[in-house]
C-alpha cells in the first residue's frame, strides 16, 4: 500500500508539475514545487523497491541494458505521439480555422497507417532488428517533425495529412517491438515487473508530451510581440515540433550508437 501510495505520488507529481508549465513559470510553486514533490516520491519510491524482499514494482530491471534502452525508446515515442495527437487538431481548428470534422479526416490516415502497421511491426522487427528498425523509425520522426517546423500558414493542409502519416507509421512500428526486445533480455520472472514499469513510465511521459508541448505552443504565442492571433498561434506550433525534432534525434541517436543489435544476430536466432 505505502509502495502504491508513493507511486503515485511520483507519478502525479511529475505529471501535475509539467502540465502546470504552460499557465505557470518554472519557478513557481505549482510547477517547482509539484516535480519536487514528485522527485522526493520517486526516490523514497525507488529505495523502497531495491530494499523490499518482494518489490511492488523490481527497478532492478533497468540494469539490464536493453531493457533500459527500450524504456528510453519508448518514452520519447510516447512523448512525440501524445504531443503531436494533441496538437494537429489544435492547427486544423485554431489556426486554420477548420471545422472539428475536418480535424478528424486530417488525422485519420496516419492513424489507419499505425493500425494497419501494428499487427505487422513484430514480423518486420523479426526481419530487420530492433537496431535498423529504430534508424529508419527515428528518422522518419525526425523529417515529420522538422517537416512541421517549417510549415507556414499558406502552406497546404495536405502537407500536415503527409507528415502525421509518416510520424504515425514510425510509431506503429516501433511501439510494440521496444516492448519485445525489452522484455526478451530480462529474466523470464520480472517479465511482469519490465512490462508494468515500461507501460506506466510511457503513459506518464505521453501524459507530460502532451501538457509540455501544447504549454510550449502557448507561451511562445503568448510571448510573440510582432506576431499576434493565428500567426502567433502557429509559430508556437513551429517551436513545438523544434522541441519534438530533438526528442526524435536522440531516438535516432540512440538507435545509431547505443542499440548493438543486428539483422545477423536477429537471423540467427530466429533460425535457433
């Protein structure tokens, strides 16, 4: 129950601190001082578990390597996803100005994409690796993001339906092989514990995604002196995906220089 109560703590803590970023500055008490609460939690949370005889939740499955990289891995992607699911409705709608239905047909190819991607991403990880899967993976976020800094308020909606597809079949095929390769690596008895921790740090992080992105969108448009309505608007949008390019840089960084995983190691198991 206290490890429960601590959790969520630690979790609530970071998430209300985040979320308090785009009303209040860094500094304040909303903000400082709910990641603080959320920091002491975590570490009265985390010293609790590597003493307990029988953890509520083992942390001692993020010494594993490959594990903890897909922890990484997967946190950024959910940090990139639910921020920019929360912020292309906000550009069709608010600074484009179209209707809510609109909104839904711009997103909806990417997501039918990520559906259809998904229930394939395990046979094409099997096929290639975790380590070129993540190459291609964080590099097409890193084009959509980056695509989506440079958008302006003339440029074609049809631009913003590309981009989210390749930012969404990215996601869909790198969101359930970290969840495998993870989990592969770590003795079969915390497989419960490597799977509880990766789904909750990755629902937190998209939940913080979500409130830092749009609380960055809204202070740079509220802080745009010569840009005022819309224009301000979208160069806060701009910023955004900027922030949302370098998350999507260290995913490709990662998969370029930390994964060691190859296409041969992966033949030769699945040959075994």
């Amino acid at each position: 129950l206290l490890s429960f109560l601590l959790s969520a703590v630690t979790f609530g803590g970071f998430t209300l601190g985040f979320g308090n970023l785009g009303t209040y500055g860094f500094t304040s008490l909303p903000v400082l001082g709910a990641l603080l609460v959320g920091l002491i939690g975590g570490i009265l949370f985390a010293r609790r578990q590597m003493k307990a005889a029988v953890p509520f939740l083992d942390l001692r499955v993020l010494k594993t390597k490959e594990y903890a990289l897909s922890v990484f891995g997967s946190i950024l992607l959910y940090l990139v996803l639910m921020g920019s699911s929360m912020l292309m409705p906000l550009y069709v709608q608010s600074i484009l100005g179209k209707s809510a239905t609109i909104s839904g047909l711009v997103v909806l190819p990417g997501s039918l994409v990520s559906a259809f991607l998904s229930p394939i991403a395990g046979r094409i990880y099997d096929k290639v690796g975790i380590r070129i899967l993540t190459i291609i993976g964080g590099s097409s976020l890193v084009l959509s993001n980056i695509g989506m800094f440079f958008i302006h308020i003339h440029t074609g909606i049809w631009m913003a339906v590309c981009l989210n597809i390749l930012r969404c079949a990215a996601t869909g095929c790198l969101l359930m092989p970290f969840v495998t390769w993870g989990n592969k690596n770590i003795p079969p008895e915390l497989t419960a514990h490597g799977t509880a921790l990766l789904t909750s740090l990755r629902t937190v992080a998209g939940a913080i995604g979500t409130a830092v992105f749009v609380g960055i969108m809204n202070t740079v448009a509220r802080n745009s002196h010569t840009l005022t309505g819309s224009a301000a608007l979208l160069h806060g949008m701009n910023v955004s995906f900027l922030v949302m390019t370098v998350a999507s840089g260290l995913l490709l960084f990662t998969g370029l220089f930390l994964i060691k995983d190859s296409r041969t190691e992966v033949l030769i198991e699945v040959e075994n």
